[in-house]
C-alpha cells in the first residue's frame, strides 16, 4: 500500500531521529582498550562503570554464563574479549572440545605436569609454592587461559576422598600459608587463579546432593581459613562454588555463605560455579553466582535442556528483570565483577607473555617434587640406595611405569612427557643392575567406570617373586591410581587397605629378599600392617613430569629428603575422625552428613583423644640428624596486642646437607570452650649444611590464637594460660613453654 506523502515525511523523520539517537549513543561508548599506565584500581572503575552504562540487558546477560565448556561469551560491537578458562591445579589441561566433553585432539597443547598439590604441601615451603604458581601461571598464559581453576584448598578430612590429591592437607594453617603465594605467582601473569571448592566439599561420594551440616566453629575455624587467606591476603580473583548443600541450600549460591565471603571478606572477584552446581535462578542472582558453567551444554541445538540461552543465569535471568522480580542492579554487580576480571587478565596492557615447557617450569615440578617426597620409614640407613657395580636392583610393581597424569578426573592432564619412577632410576644408576617386572595390573584409568585389567594377575605374582630372588635390593613401586575409586574425581575410595592384591604380592617378595623398600605413589594415606614387610618407605605421590627424577634424586641421596607429611596416616579407618562416628558423619545417609568430630579434624584428633596414628602429621625423616636447642620466648606474659616471637637454634650434627622443618603448635590450657590439644600455628623450613647451625625467629600475633566464638558470631582472643609446642612433627615435641595471656 502507498502512504501519504505527509505519512512518509513523518516516518522518514522518526528514522532519522533514531540515527540521530544511535549515533549520539554510539560516541559515548567508551575505549575498551587500555593503555599501560592506566591500571590504577580508580581509573578500572571508572572504566567499568562507563561501559556498563552503554550494555543493552542481553548483552549483560551473555556475560555472566558459558557459551562452551570453558569459555563465556565477550561483547564484540565493543570489542569486549571472551574470558576462556582451563581446568588445572597443577597442569593446565588439554583442549576439549567445544560442546562435549571429548579431547579437541590438538597437537599443541601439551604442558609440563608440576606434582599434584599435596606434594606442594608436603614440601612446608611458601616461597617454593610462589615458583610453583607462577610458572604454572606461565603456562596458563601461554596457552591463552584467562582463568586457572585452581588450586583447591578442601581440607583433607577422610582418607576416602577421591580427590584429596588436589588438595593441601588437612591443617588449616597450612592449606592457607600454602595458597596464598601459589595465588599470587599465577595472578603475576595476569592470568586469575580460582580457589576451589567453596566449601565443605570434602569427600565426592554424593557430592552434588549431600547436605552437609556442621557448627559455626568448625566452619570458621577448620573449613573457611584458606578461602580466607586466598581472598583477604592472596587478593584472588575467582572462586569456584561446591556441589553440595550446607544447611538444606546449595554452596553455589548460599545466602550465609556469599554474605561470608563478600560483605565479611570483601571479595571483589568472580563467583564461578562448578559445571552444573548452580540450581536456582532467584539464589544464583541473590547470594552471589557471577558466572554460570555447565556440564550439560548445547551451542546448536534448539532443546531448551542443556543450551546456554536456558542456564538460570541466562534468559531466566533476564525474563525475571523484565518482570519486575529480580533487580537490574544484581545484574550489574555480576558484570561489574566480570569486567574488573577481564581488565586484571585478558584486557590487561601488562600482561606478559608467557612460556610452555621450558626448562625452569620443568626444573621447579622435579624441585617440588623433591621437596615433597617423605621418608617414613628408614630401617639400617637403607635409603639412600648406592650406584655400585655388582649391585641388582629389582624395580617391582605396576606404579614403576604407569601413567599418573592421565586420569583423576576433570585434573588429568597432557604432558609433553613424564618420567616414569623406572626411567628416572634408570638413567641415574648407571652402574648397579636393574631389572624389573610389573607385579600386578590394575587396568586402565576411566572416569566414572572401573575398567578390568588384561593380564593373568597370578602369573604377575610368580614372576614378581622370582625377579625379587635375583635381586640384592627390591623396590616395591605402588600404592593408587588414578582410576576409578582410587584417587580420582567423582568417586571416593571404597577401601583403606592396598588395592590390586598389593599386600599379598608384597608379602610374597618379602619371603624370598628380606631387602624391601616401599616408593608409595598415592595422594591419600592407607593402611599399613605391612610396614614390618618393608626397610624403607617413601611416600612419592602424584610427581608430574618429572616424577621419575625427582625420586631418582632421593633413592640415590643426590638430595636429602626434607618432605613432612600434610595429612596424618591413621593405623586403621575408625581412627580417623570422619569415620570414627559410622555412616552419618561419613559418607551421609544419602541425604545429611554430620560432622560430628566438629574441630577435631586430623591431628586434632589423634592429639586430643590420645590415638597413636601410624605417621602423624608433619612428620618426615631425613638422611641427617637435626638438633633444636636454646628454645626461648621473648616474654612469658601478652596482651591483645602482642607479638609472641620464638627464637631457637637448629644444628645439623650429621655428615650430609638438608632441610628441617620447625613446626609451631599452641594449646590453651584449660580453655572454656572445647579445644584441641594443640594447633599448628606456625612453621619454618630450615636449610643446614652439614655440621652448621642457624638461629631462627617464628613469630605469631596474638590475635591468631582466637577461637570462633558463637555466642557473638566473630572470634574471640581467651585470656589465661597457654602453652608452647615446638618440634619437627605433631608427635615429637622437643619443648613445651608456658606463657600467659592477659
């Protein structure tokens, strides 16, 4: 139909009118990029806030949840980046495919593995987990990651938990002195590290149903304190929510737990769920969910189920703003956050460059996992194991050549290589004999599935036995995996002894070479009635690239080990606490979990109910001999506001260099409310040649002996007597001192 002249002025004038306006709109939209001297936390703000005045609502929307599996989608009218993320607490992990779960099959992606993070913890050294941060950061950056989700800093609380080995033990205190370097050497980078999980995600058994209930205390005083540390001290700039419920309503979006974390803690960064964990569209948008990832995902087809557009951050989201039901302003919180991520990595001018398997990021995993590895047992001097010409060595067990980077869940990784325990021994003894055999067989590691191994297990056995017969010294090389049911995502352990037929098979060797030591290659402790069995035990862990190096340089004495243990090895399962209360303190009756041991979590535990664990926490021999003396408090008497300073010699009277670490406990004498025994509460790792001394000072703030105090929801400094633990191990005390506060 034609219009009336008069009709086509009037509409040619409203098209003009809105170019008019979309012109005008388009000059005020501010420059994204910036320059390098303009970083100043003032000047971002004032960036950020420019640019979300000019976001239209869907544009905000798409900010704030996936658009694959580990990518968001950017703003590009503005020239705003994607931000794209890498599974990887020790290893960014290799590219997987857009929608499914399926590896991308790219030919340059593969890292250096640095040892998983109980190594790190293992190793008692902050400055250490700075380097160890910061070339993982390298290599996130290299591979144009903006996001390294990790590390994860759940407290050890059972030996069943698949993934323990991801973790940094079971103290507090030293989960959050661990964190908080390895934060800042990957944010050095301008890559955003992401503490995880946020929080009470300690086993994975039901782990996105079980609702976990537990007091306030043990909350404030066990579970949140490294969470705490990487927020207020390590300024991380993402954290990962849980999959479990605390108190009948999912971690991912928790009123008491988001008010925690940023109104308490003032945490400026960006809530990430864990794929799937967000539940609820009003409580994602409420308590604090800034970026919603998935499991399930499809970018191309039109079912509601799985696509991005329908994730509760996505168009139920926006269809709840336009109602009236939910407030912009939550909205432009998490775009605020959003934005203030991108400047700090993929929008930062100083962002440098980064590097992928160079030779530093592979000399810090073989140093980390030096420093990690713990000698347990050392029976007759025999480690460390001499490279002599007449001497055969007998390598057993499947763990001497398995692949321990593969599997493990959503931290598998693809290294460029890794040294395997037998080549590592290999290429460092050159003139002993060595000769080797399986053992036993496990099968290959699946996630989810338990896959059946394909060789004759008693024909294993019998030539175990008869390689052992030849043998002058055996080295037994087991422990886990990374298979299903052992030290994996997804599912926890469902024994606490030796999988495989291990025991009987090292049994049998014991009966024919009497020269037995044991290289255990876990991430959680296990039972031990077969320690009599062995000489010598070293617990190895997951080491990464370099594993077969870095246990090379101990068996052979190249280096002395310093390692102490992160997490106490109880005799048995009911000496743990978790498991000490049956099945509704763990694994739950399906439904609740109650942590009945409330603060007495680890050694907490063996110290207060007086149960002799088979290695305590903090303990770890060495190939020298350590003398602590002329211990002295600076005062005897403190207030509030004091600082208490420990002074003391450390001698190394041996005839080798190495390392010591002093371990700080303090205990409350008796205190008012329930108490463990003692509490680490501080550390120092003390390096000695041989025959030389050193004095050292550890100092605590008196402040860092409160306790959670429920009766006024914050924390408490109680006045009264003290007292001091100092040693080299929970369990062996060299001096205790009194002191009192007033």
């Amino acid at each position: 139909m034609k219009l009336p002249f008069k009709n086509n002025i009037s509409l040619l004038t409203f098209i003009l009118s809105l170019h008019v306006l979309f012109t005008n709109g388009q000059n005020k939209i501010p420059q994204i990029q910036l320059e390098k001297h303009q970083t100043s936390t003032a000047y971002v703000e004032a960036k950020i806030d420019s640019i979300i005045a000019v976001l239209t609502l869907k544009e905000k929307i798409a900010l704030i949840h996936a658009q694959s599996k580990f990518s968001t989608k950017g703003v590009s009218r503005l020239g705003i980046p994607e931000v794209w993320m890498s599974d990887g607490p020790h290893g960014v992990r290799e590219e997987i495919l857009w929608d499914d779960w399926g590896e991308a099959d790219w030919t340059n992606d593969a890292i250096t593995a640095f040892p998983a993070l109980t190594c790190l913890a293992a190793s008692f050294n902050p400055e250490l987990s700075g380097e160890y941060g910061f070339n993982l950061g390298e290599e996130a950056r290299y591979r144009e990651k903006d996001v390294l989700l990790g590390p994860g800093v759940n407290i050890y609380r059972t030996p069943f938990n698949g993934r323990n080995f991801e973790y940094l033990g079971e103290d507090p205190f030293l989960a959050s002195t661990m964190v908080v370097p390895y934060v800042k050497g990957v944010q050095k980078n301008g890559v955003a590290a992401c503490v995880k999980h946020y929080v009470l995600n300690n086993q994975e058994h039901l782990r996105d149903k079980i609702n976990v209930e537990v007091s306030d205390r043990a909350l404030h005083e066990i579970y949140l304190p490294a969470f705490k540390a990487a927020v207020q001290k390590g300024k991380v700039w993402s954290l990962m929510g849980a999959y479990n419920k605390f108190r009948g309503q999912y971690t991912t979006h928790h009123k008491i737990l988001n008010k925690i974390l940023k109104t308490d803690w003032g945490f400026d960064g960006v809530v990430i769920s864990d794929w799937g964990s967000a539940h609820n569209t009003k409580e994602a948008a409420l308590y604090g969910l800034d970026m919603e990832m998935g499991t399930g995902t499809d970018g191309l087809g039109v079912s509601k189920k799985d696509n991005y557009n329908y994730y509760y951050l996505a168009n139920p989201f926006l269809e709840a703003i336009k109602k009236g039901e939910l407030t912009e302003e939550l909205l432009n919180d998490k775009v605020r956050r959003v934005l203030r991520l991108i400047y700090r990595t993929n929008l930062n001018p100083n962002r440098a460059l980064g590097k992928l398997n160079n030779k530093e990021h592979h000399e810090v995993a073989r140093k980390v996992g030096v420093e990690g590895i713990v000698l347990l047992k050392n029976e007759d001097n025999f480690f460390p194991i001499k490279d002599k010409k007449g001497v055969t060595i007998a390598i057993i067990g499947e763990n001497a050549t398995r692949n321990m980077t593969r599997g493990g869940g959503s931290s598998q990784l693809k290294p460029l290589f890794e040294v395997s325990p037998l080549e590592g021994l290999k290429a460092r003894y050159k003139n002993a004999t060595i000769i080797h055999t399986m053992g036993y067989e496990s099968g290959a590691s699946a996630y989810n599935a338990t896959l059946p191994a394909t060789l004759n297990q008693d024909s294993l056995y019998v030539k175990a036995v008869e390689v052992a017969k030849k043998a002058d010294i055996v080295l037994f090389i087991g422990g886990l995996n990374k298979s299903y049911h052992q030290d994996t995502e997804g599912g926890d352990r469902k024994v606490f002894e030796l999988p495989y037929g291990q025991e009987k098979l090292l049994n049998g060797i014991y009966d024919v070479n009497k020269e037995v030591g044991f290289l255990l290659v876990t991430g959680n402790a296990v039972e031990m009635p077969w320690v009599s069995k062995t000489k010598g035990i070293l617990q190895t862990w997951y080491l990464g690239s370099m594993a077969g190096h870095s246990i090379a340089d101990i068996v052979s004495g190249d280096v002395n080990p310093s390692g102490k243990l992160p997490f106490s090895f109880p005799k048995k399962l009911k000496d743990n606490a978790a498991h000490s209360f049956g099945v509704t303190s763990y694994p739950g009756d399906d439904v609740n979990q109650y942590y009945k041991e409330d603060i007495l979590v680890g050694y907490r535990w063996f110290d207060t109910k007086k149960i002799v664990p088979q290695y305590a926490f903090g303990y770890g021999l060495s190939y020298t001999d350590f003398v602590i003396s002329d211990v002295i408090i600076n005062q005897k008497k403190y207030t509030e506001k004091d600082k208490i300073e420990i002074t003391l010699n450390i001698s190394n009277t041996g005839n080798r260099e190495g390392a010591e670490v002093i371990q700080l406990y303090v205990g409350k004498h008796k205190s008012k409310v329930k108490r463990a025994l003692k509490e680490l509460k501080g550390f120092k790792k003390v390096y000695l040649d041989k025959g030389s001394e050193k004095t050292i000072t550890i100092s605590i703030d008196t402040s860092e002996l409160a306790y959670y105090n429920t009766e006024i929801s914050d924390w408490s400094v109680e006045k009264g007597t003290y007292y001091l633990y100092i040693g080299n191990a929970s369990n062996n005390i060299v001096k205790k001192i009194r002191f009192n506060l007033f």
